[in-house]
C-alpha cells in the first residue's frame, strides 16, 4: 500500500534538510522544520531564507519554522530526519518518544550519510532502535548524488530512496519526485547507506590530490579503486554488489569527489595544501562526516580483514599525523596486484 502523505515533519534545518523541505512544500504537502536555534527558525519563518547553510537561496513562504519538536511532529504522517550522523541516535530517541505518546505512524525517513562512530552501526540501525517498529510505517534511506545548492537551483537531481519495505520506499519516491528531483526506488538499504557514509573518505582524498596539484589521472584512479575499495567492505557486510554501481554508488561518489560543493572534497583539498586537521574543521563550519566515517571504516576493515589501502592511507593522515605526500607514496609502491582482485 502507498501512502499518500500530505503533513510532513521535518527535522534538522540545515543545507539538505531546507532544501527537501522546500521540495516538499512545492509538492504540495504541508511541511514543518524543527530547528534548535530560535534565530533560525525566526529567519526561516520572516525572511523565507537559511543565509548560514544557502546564502542565495529563497525558500517557500509556506515552509513553516518551529524550535517545538512536538509542534513539529504533530500528525505527521512522514518523518524526515536531516541531522548529522552523531546528532542522529539522540534525535531519533526524542522523535521516538514523542511520536510514541502521539499514537503517529510516520514513514521515518532519513537524508544522513555516515557511520556511527563507536557502534559503527548504519543509519536506519540506529532509527530502527530509538523509533519503536510499531510507530514506524517504515524506514527509508534518501540518498544519491546531489548537492543542496543545485537542486535549490532546481537541477536536475536523480536519488535512491532506498527501505526493505518496497511499499514506503515507493510512498516517497511519490511523494519527493517532481519535474527536476527524479526518484528511484532500492531494497537494498545497506548497500546505499553503505555507499553514501564511504564515498565521502574518497572525497577527502580527492580533495587532497587536488590541494597538491595533482591531475585528472589521479583524481580517476583515486575513484575507481576507491570504489573498489567500497564495494569490497560493503559486499562484506551485506550489500548488494550491484548496488555501488547505481546512483548512491558511483554516482554519489562522482559528484562528491569532483564539487566544490562537497564539504568533504573541500576539507580534504585544505589538507592536500598542508592546513592541519583542527584547523581545517574550525573552517569548515559544518560538519564533515567524512573525517568520522573513515575512522569507522578503517575499524571495520581491520575486523573483517578487509583490505583498503586508500582508506587505510587517509586514516592514517588524519589520525595518526602521517603526511600525505608519504601516504601517496606508500600507495603507488606496494606490491603490484591484478585488477582482477577487486572483491
């Protein structure tokens, strides 16, 4: 059964969560945004603007703004969380409590791309443990190429959404697709949740290689075995393999890797040009899920017995100090192997 939702909560008023939001509101639903801050609630909801996260963007007059998470939630009959992966767990638990008490039974849908740090669990693992199934209509994972300052230019955008339960997954691909932002649907959550939290340690890295000079040659290597790389820790952990070549695959990884909109990209081409790791997150001024998620992937590798050089090479320049013109180095040394290896 599809669900025709027509009240959406939104909850997390960043770049991405605006922007889905104003889509929303385009498509005809009613949408409300819960922000923690007042000041941006106020701007949200007098100027029709969020200058912090979309400095040339104007939003939907009817996009609604509240700091109140159960205003917010109120008959909701679609849930999107639009929150960094380490914000996730505690705002899923007060989602959860709230929509709880309520007696709703939202479509949950989430629009986060990482790991979680300790856990190292996907997102829709963490939702699925702070929402109680029985208040969830299903769990969804929005995910695939796209930067919030293109499709708030209205270009054209093509994503995943992505859910073991085939019906929600096609309840928002219904209810998010429009002439310019096209929808897909996938059963295999793992694989895109997998896909979007590990392209964004390749984006470092092709930030790094562009912060050095280095050319296209570099930048396509780096994505391909990168890739490779993906899809052998992903397979490993239940994926798809079909799934890293579709949009939240490779797809997400191209745009990542090759935009300056990429938070990630950026902050790796800092690095590449010698900026230190705390001063390039002080920069940054969001967060850069990347520098967390390889962390997670390097900690699964090593569990699995996995191999990933590339991961491996950035952890080691954002963890341990290593430089990366020694990283690439060690890289283009090792001992020579057959493509054939891949998985």
């Amino acid at each position: 059964m599809v669900f025709l939702c027509k009240k959406v909560a939104v909850v997390g008023a960043g770049s991405w969560g605006s922007v889905l939001a104003n889509i929303l509101v385009m498509n005809g639903k009613e949408v409300k945004i819960w922000s923690r801050r007042q000041a941006q609630v106020d701007e949200l909801n007098q100027e029709h603007t969020n200058k912090a996260y979309l400095s040339n963007v104007r939003l939907s007059k009817k996009l609604i703004a509240s700091s109140n998470l159960e205003e917010v939630l109120h008959d909701a009959e679609l849930v999107l969380l639009a929150v960094p992966t380490k914000a996730m767990r505690e705002i899923a638990h007060r989602v959860g409590l709230l929509i709880e008490a309520m007696d709703l039974h939202p479509i949950i849908v989430h629009a986060s791309k990482g790991l979680e740090l300790d856990t190292h669990k996907r997102i829709s693992e963490i939702i699925s443990e702070e929402i109680p199934q029985e208040y969830a209509a299903g769990i969804v994972a929005l995910s695939g190429p796209s930067h919030a300052e293109e499709v708030a230019q209205h270009d054209l955008t093509l994503i995943t959404a992505a859910s073991s339960n085939l019906e929600a997954a096609k309840s928002v691909q219904r209810i998010f697709m429009n002439s310019y932002f096209r929808v897909y649907t996938n059963r295999d959550i793992i694989g895109v949740e997998l896909g979007a939290a590990f392209k964004n340690i390749i984006a470092l890295g092709a930030g790094a290689l562009n912060g050095l000079g280095y050319g296209d040659d570099a930048k396509a290597a780096l994505m391909t075995r990168g890739l490779a790389e993906i899809a052998r820790l992903g397979i490993a952990l239940g994926a798809d393999p079909l799934t890293f070549i579709g949009l939240s695959g490779v797809g997400d990884l191209i745009v990542t890797c090759t935009s300056v909109h990429s938070r990630n990209w950026r902050a790796g081409n800092q690095l590449g040009k010698g900026m230190k790791v705390e001063d390039v997150v002080n920069n940054m001024g969001m967060v850069i899920e990347g520098l967390t998620t390889v962390k997670a992937a390097y900690e699964l590798a090593k569990d699995r017995k996995i191999e990933m050089p590339i991961t491996e090479a950035i952890y080691q320049v954002v963890y341990q100090g290593e430089e990366i013109k020694t990283a690439i180095a060690d890289l283009m040394m090792r001992e020579g192997k057959s493509e054939e290896e891949t998985f």
